[in-house]
C-alpha cells in the first residue's frame, strides 16, 4: 500500500512538474501575424480558433461585422475590449493587433490576433494556445466573450 502511494505521489508531482514546464515555455514566443495579409491558419490541433478560413470548420467561428465606424474609434474599442478581458496588447499597426492572455494557474500564454478588413467591413480574430494540444475550449470561449465585450453595432 505504501509502494502505490509513494507511485501515486510520484505520478502527481511528475504531473505538476509537466504542466508548469508547459507555461514557462509558452512564455517564449509571440504571435504568428499576418501571412499573405490575412491571420494565420490553425494547424491541426484544436487548441486554435480562428474567423478567417470557414472551410475549416473544427478552427472557425464567425467575423464580427461593423459598420462605416471611424477607424480611430474601432481600435480603440478594441484595445479596451482587449484590457478589459485581461488581456496585454504586444503589437499594433494600422489594421491588426496583437495581444496575449496569461492563465491564471500554470501561466500558460495564448495568442490573440485581430485583423481589421475594412473593405468587407469585418473584423476577423485568432486566439490560440502556444503549447499543448487542447485548450479544453478556452480560446473559443474568449472569442465569444471579446465579441460580447466590443458590442458594435
């Protein structure tokens, strides 16, 4: 009894020991940015959602749509948006931004994109995981809160 305890123990602590490996090493990196002036695609596994390629539907969700807003007044409701949620702006240019969101526990660091099309009057976002395979729905949770949050008209 006491040999599976000692395992056990072992086993947990070896477990932890991954986990917080995991959020020191996702602290290293920044996002992908544009490819081909458009968010990068997710790779295959499900811890990435993102609003610019619907053929891939285990990645996609819907673009927020706006109206003529001034585009001044468009990313400043979405650098608010963007703090409000907990999350830190890294980059910002004309029609993207860049930022991330930290977890709370193991420090895990997951990348959020915004690219603003004002030609088709959408704005498209990317939230995924830099490490790991699932993100247990996190990043889709965040986009629908961050759309929540913007409430444009």
């Amino acid at each position: 009894m006491k040999i599976i305890l000692i395992i056990l123990i072992t086993a947990l602590l070896l477990g932890l020991i991954y986990f917080f490996y995991l959020g020191y090493k996702s602290q290293n990196g920044t996002a992908p940015g544009l490819v081909n002036s458009k968010l990068k695609p997710c790779s295959n596994k499900p811890n990435c959602i993102c609003t610019e390629y619907p053929e891939d539907k285990p990645h996609f969700t819907e673009a927020i749509k706006f109206s003529d807003e001034d585009t001044t007044i468009l990313t400043q409701t979405i650098e608010n948006a963007i703090n409000n949620t907990g999350g830190t702006i890294t980059d910002k240019q004309v029609d993207y931004i860049s930022a991330t969101y930290t977890s709370n526990i193991f420090r895990y660091v997951d990348d959020f994109e915004i690219r603003i099309d004002n030609k088709e009057k959408t704005i498209h976002i990317r939230s995924a995981s830099r490490v790991g395979h699932s993100d247990m729905g996190t990043n889709l949770k965040r986009i629908e809160h961050f759309k929540q949050i913007i409430n444009l008209p």
